[in-house]
C-alpha cells in the first residue's frame, strides 16, 4: 500500500485512499462541473470523458473543478502546488463563494499533472490572478444548475429562487432544499451558457476578501500532513545519489565494492548525465539503493568516483565576479530607451555613479527534494513535493522513453519551494532507478545535496549612472545589468537575457526621467540558474532602488520627498515609453499598468506607518525605504536598524504596504509578506554560494546561514491597501524592496553605503 498526500485526515482514519475517494464520489448521485484547457477555454464542455481523471462514472460531463455529492460534500479541486503561499486554499475558496458552498462541507482534491487543469505551474505569483474570473465562474455555473433544479422540483420560476450556504431557498414560500438533495437532478440538466451565469456582487462575497487560515493547517499541526518526505511504498528502495561536483561532468568510473558491503545497501546504479541544455533532465551520477536512507547515505560516502572534468571547473567565484562587474562597465545591449541619454550627459550636472552587486543564491527550502516513483508495464507513477506536475511528467516520459499519457504525477503538500521545485529532476532520479531496479524507489536529497546542486538565483553585477540638474532631480539615467540568464538552463548558448527576465524590475522602471536608458550585457552561466523567489526583482530593486536613495543624498534631499518626486505627477506609464517586447508578467497593459499614483499611495502608507521623519531616536539608528512593483503588486517598505557599537546591524522594525488589487486571502497576504521580511533578512545578512574550481563552496546552514530569532525583524507591520482592482501576486513581492530598504536605513546609520551582498561580507551581520 502506498501513502500519499491525497488522503485527507478523515480518509486517513478510516483507511480509505484517493481512488477509493473518486471512485465513491462519481458513483451514483455526484455531479460534477468540469472545465476545460487553458483559461479562456476553461468553461467549454469536454468532449472527452475518458480524460477527466477518472471521472468518467459522474453523470454531469465535463469536469475537473467541481463535484458536489447525494449527501451534500462539495468536492473542489485543487490544481496547483501548496508551498506556503496559500495557493491551495484560495483557490478553492473562490469556487466556494461563487457556488455559495458552506466551507465546512467541502473537500479539497488535489490534482495530478494534466494540461485539462490549465496551467499548473504554482510560479510567478499568478495562481489567483490567472484563474480568478475561471474559478468564480466554475462556482456560479454549478450555483445556477442547482437553481434550475430546485425550481423544476417546485416548479417555479428559477428567478424566485436564490442560495444560502448549501442550500437553494425559493423566497415567496420559503422552501428549502440541500445541495446534496439536488445534485443528482442538476447532474442531468444542460450547462448554462457563459451569458446566462451571473457573477456575485462585490458586496455578496462571502469568502473572497475575508482572512482564513489553511486549509491544511490541522493536519499540518498535527503532523498528518504529507510531504515529499513522508511518502511510503512496500518494498520500496531509498536513494541517495551521488552527483557531479562540477556541473556537467560525468562519470569517468565507480568503485562500489566499499558501499555494497555495508548493512542495508542492495546495489548501486549509474544515472546519465544530461545532455546540454540541461532543462529539467537529472544532473546524473551514482545512486546507492538500500532499505533505509540512513544506509543509502551511508553507502554513497563508501563510494569512489572518478570524474570527467568538466568546461565549468574553470569557475571560480571572485574572479567570475570582477569578469561581470568589468563588463557592467562597458556598454551593453540597449533594451529601453526614453530621450537623448548622451545628450543630456553632455549638458552636464551633477554626475552620480555606482556599482551593485548581489551573489549566487541557494534556495534552502525547508524541506530539500524528495520524490517516489514506480515504474510498472511501461507506465510511471510518481509522488513529489512538484510546483510543476505537467512539467514534471513531461521530464519523467523523456527520460523514461514513455508518453506522458503512461506517466502519472501526484502532488504532494511542499515544504517551501521558493521556485527550486519547479525543476523536476529529483523526480526523474526516482523514476529512472525505479525503472533499472524494477522496485519502488524513493529518492532523498540531504541539505547538502540541495545546496550544492540548486538550480541557483542568478549572480548579478549592476551599473548606475545619473546626471543631477540644478534642482537635484535626475536629467539623465543610465542602468545596466549583467547576469547569466536562466534562459541558460534551457539553451546552453544563451548569455543574455530576454526579456521576461528583464521586465523583472530592470525595463519596467516607473520614474519620469525624460532621458532614460537601460543597457544589458552578456554572461556565461557556470552552474544551472533557476527561479527563485520573486526571481531577477531582487538585484534589480537592491540596485535601483539604493541607487535612488544615493541621488537623494547626493541632492541633500529626503529620501521619501525625493522618491515621489522622482515618480512625477500621477500618471499611468504610457506603453510607448517601455520596450516593444514588454511581458508585464503576462498580463494585459491594459489591464495591469503601471500607475504611479499606486506607488504613492504604498510609499506614503508606509512611511506614516513607521513614522518617517520624526526625531531620530539616538547614535547607531537609521531608518530606510524602498518601493518596487512586482508580479503586477505594489510595494513599499520601511526598515528601521540599529547598529551596535561593534558594527552588526539589528533590525527592529519592519513596515510595509501593500497593494495587490482584489485580495481573495488578507491572512496569508499578511503572512507571506511577513515571511518575505524574516528571509530577506537571511538572503541580505548571510546568503552567498560561491565556488572553486568549479565545485560550490557552501554545504549545510553552517555555510549558508539563516537569520535566527536574535537577528530577524524585532517586529513587522503589514498594511493591505484596499482595492477594486483586478488581483494581483501576493507570494514575491514582498522580497524585492526588503534589501534596499535595510540598506538605505544602515547608511542613514552610519553613513557608509552597501554596494554588494550579503552584509557579512562587509561585517555588518
């Protein structure tokens, strides 16, 4: 038997699984109310039950999302990966109001890997965003159909009959009748047309815009919870491989004879290394199989391996750093451009310069990659803590030389993912040694493992450049950026950056500058760079946003007055004034602008909040600012610092503001801006991979540390801004502004400014 996340607790009681949970929920009396592909095709009716997850027995077709049962449970999916942010809770909760469901009486499913979910990708802070008008009318769908079918049974005119939670109410004679009592009667009735469905006012909202914990959060507590980690198979293998020190060599050669003769080790097996680009192909190396994970750990240290010497091993991290910092000197690719950028230099001013920088980056989630697959007759299944299950499953089907249709990917609760697993390439371990050894196989990466081959947030070296008229205001603005793209992991001859990463905080800057260039430069990747959390908005911000409060001091300027000067009158950024190709994080300009009087409005919050300008409190304290857009949200912050008399730094306030449009969750918008304070405070304190020759420097926490209680925010203040707006990101926008917030507030402490990351480099941690 095998145990999965897709047991709930009460399944878990009384030993019932996932199928044998579909299978009672699409017996006789479910109805179910499916939706289609990508999001503009969401609401069109299947054609194909065949493909709706075992569904096929439900009498209502299509469906994925929604299913309501004879004794009234009303099953919701959930289509993306749960890390923390919350995903797997909003979303449903918007089906849940749309349908005018009791929360109490629904049921959450976890999704597998399909594209009839749409997209699944739990990345770019889009989750609500992009399914919000689907799911709402995936609710409101399922509401009307359960109208129509009480006011035939009462036959009556659906116009007299309206909803409270679970039950539709006919309103001139008071009767009442349970969701449950009609869904088999619902199940038989056409699907309304998309005109006929009436959305919910704003004012109705039962559960959209209200605070809630979890919906996990018992289990999670009570240690029910399934993680990558915790899945179990009978006679399952464990694995812990052994992976190339450089990345892109190979094995050379394996001495095993020292690891087969220790207790509980059963063989070893070889994984081929990828071949280039790398994607989302297992890095390769040696697995040790044994039945325990202390045993195949055990075995993988008696292992001698010679190694291919790989291109990468030329790779030392100084030296890598001064090559981008030289050519963030020099001009780059022009990839946004306002005004005559020579010509007002040449009409002189007050000239500012400076340069940024900011490290590699491990992503250290709490929880390092863990994955269980079996591979039987030609088809794969698999467990993982995935934020991409389609992804995954199309890597699986590539190495395993299947269709995709034969692999099946179950998602699992996450322990932190921050982007890292959204590379599937601990699942393909699994899924090829279950494939070699014929058995289950579990695959286990230990911390050092994950934080000696991440796939890393980029290294970054920045440029800045401003010319100061007489009133202290920039006439020109010159930015570059050089940063080896994670475009690299998917085409190994890419070195500069397209634009989707560039549109990260760098050509989407808001300032009314009429002179304004933003140049790129190239940069060859030595190691695999992934996504990461809030992704290139974090160099970008440090930068920029340091480099605007270095021109208001050299202005004699606040800094406040002269961030909102800079952002000139309230205007919404014409689109003319930015790139051609601009992503806008896949939304509509139209929809999604960027609107300066929005940026105000968080700065001005933030800042009253925290109490800007008043008396300053004593020798060692500065308090500091930042802004930045990301993922569609703005957001300012304030930190406040004191600094001791040797040196280190200690946060003792955070403020920050909020707007990100239409919130579906206040209580975990709150919470992943909290959370974004405490580990924006580990990334500026501590966080830094290195390398030599190749191979990275850092292990385990005593290498790559974490901010621990005496050094995280003493406290943080989160301000949500009321909005009408369409919804926006909530999981990485609170990370960009943190950085350069914390480091304009040490210079207004001390008057020395930080140029480069992590401060323990300059021993202020």
């Amino acid at each position: 038997m095998i145990h999965i996340d897709n047991i709930s607790s009460s399944d878990r009681e009384t030993g019932s699984d996932r199928r044998g949970f579909l299978k009672g929920m699409l017996g006789a009396g479910a109805f179910v109310l499916s939706i289609g592909l990508m999001p503009e095709q969401l609401l069109a009716r299947s054609a194909d039950a065949s493909a709706s997850d075992g569904m096929t027995k439900a009498p209502l077709r299509p469906n994925v999302y929604l299913a309501i049962d004879t004794d009234g449970t009303a099953y919701i999916i959930a289509h993306r990966s749960e890390m923390g942010s919350g995903s797997r809770t909003a979303l449903p909760r918007i089906v849940a109001d749309e349908l005018d469901a009791d929360w109490a009486r629904v049921k959450l499913v976890q999704a597998t890997g399909d594209e009839k979910y749409g997209d699944q990708d739990t990345d770019g802070s889009h989750s609500v965003r992009s399914f919000f008008d689907v799911l709402r009318e995936s609710g409101a769908t399922a509401r009307l159909m359960l109208i129509r079918a009480a006011a035939a049974e009462w036959s009556v005119p659906a116009a007299e009959c309206t909803t409270s939670p679970h039950t539709v109410v006919h309103k001139p004679s008071g009767k009442k009748l349970g969701y449950g009592e009609l869904a088999a009667a619902a199940a038989k009735l056409e699907v309304p047309k998309k005109e006929d469905v009436k959305l919910k006012p704003r004012n109705e909202w039962r559960y959209i815009g209200k605070g809630t914990t979890s919906y996990d959060l018992k289990d999670m507590c009570t240690g029910k919870a399934v993680y990558g980690q915790d899945t179990h198979m009978e006679g399952m293998l464990y694995a812990s491989v052994a992976h190339p020190p450089v990345f892109g060599s190979s094995v050379k050669s394996v001495d095993d004879q020292a690891a087969l003769g220790l207790t509980g080790v059963k063989q070893t097996a070889t994984i081929d290394a990828f071949k280039p680009p790398i994607g989302f192909q297992a890095l390769g190396g040696v697995a040790v199989l044994a039945d325990s994970t202390w045993a195949a750990i055990e075995g993988r240290k008696k292992l001698k391996i010679e190694w291919e010497k790989s291109p990468h091993s030329v790779w030392n991290s100084e030296a890598y750093k001064k090559e981008l910092q030289d050519t963030a000197r020099k001009a780059g690719k022009v990839v946004r451009e306002n005004g005559d950028v020579e010509a007002a230099f040449a009409n002189g001013g007050k000239i500012v310069e400076a340069e940024y920088y900011t490290p590699l980056l491990a992503h250290a989630a709490m929880e390092p990659p863990a994955a269980l697959a079996v591979y039987r007759d030609g088809k794969a299944e698999v467990w993982a803590p995935t934020q991409g299950p389609q992804g995954a499953r199309d890597a699986i089907a590539q190495a395993l030389g299947l269709k995709k249709e034969d692999v099946t990917v179950h998602v699992t609760l996450l322990g932190g993912g921050f982007g890292r697993k959204s590379f599937p390439d601990f699942a393909v371990e699994a899924a090829v040694l279950s494939k070699k050894t014929g058995r289950p196989v579990k695959v286990v990466w230990s911390r050092e493992d994950d934080i000696k081959f991440d796939a890393y947030h980029s290294v970054a070296a920045m440029y800045m450049k401003a010319a100061l008229g007489p009133d202290g205001r920039p006439t020109a603005w010159l930015q570059r950026t050089v940063f080896p793209p994670i475009g690299s992991t998917f085409d190994a001859s890419a070195n500069y950056s397209a634009p989707d990463e560039l549109g990260l905080g760098f050509t989407d800057v808001p300032f009314a500058v009429a002179s304004f260039r933003a140049e790129n430069g190239p940069a060859t990747a030595h190691a695999r760079i992934g996504w990461f959390r809030s992704v290139a908005n974090i160099y970008h911000a440090f930068g920029i946003h340091s480099f605007a409060d270095e021109l208001a001091h050299a202005a004699a300027r606040d800094p406040l007055e002269y961030l909102l000067q800079l952002l000139g009158p309230d205007r919404v950024v014409p689109r003319t004034e930015l790139p051609k190709e601009f992503p806008n994080y896949g939304a509509a300009y139209e929809q999604y602008p960027i609107d300066s009087s929005r940026f105000r409005r968080v700065l001005t919050l933030a800042a009253e909040k925290a109490g800007w300008g008043r008396e300053k409190p004593g020798n060692g304290y500065g308090i500091g600012l930042a802004m930045h857009r990301s993922f569609l949200t703005y957001v300012a912050t304030v930190v406040q610092v004191q600094v001791d008399d040797a040196g280190h730094v200690h946060i003792k306030r955070v403020d920050t503001a909020v707007d990100a449009g239409t919130v579906v969750n206040p209580e975990m918008v709150r919470q992943q801006f909290e959370g974004a304070a405490v580990m924006g405070t580990s990334l500026a304190l501590y966080g830094e991979i290195t390398a030599t020759n190749g191979a990275v420097d850092q292990s385990n926490f005593d290498t790559f540390q974490m901010a621990r209680m005496n050094n995280a925010p003493r406290e943080t203040n989160i301000y949500i801004v009321p909005s009408d707006a369409p919804p926006a990101g909530i999981g990485e926008p609170g990370l960009p502004p943190f950085a350069p917030a914390l480091c304009n507030a040490i210079f207004a402490a001390t008057g020395k400014r930080v140029r480069e990351l992590p401060l323990s480099r300059a021993g202020l941690a």
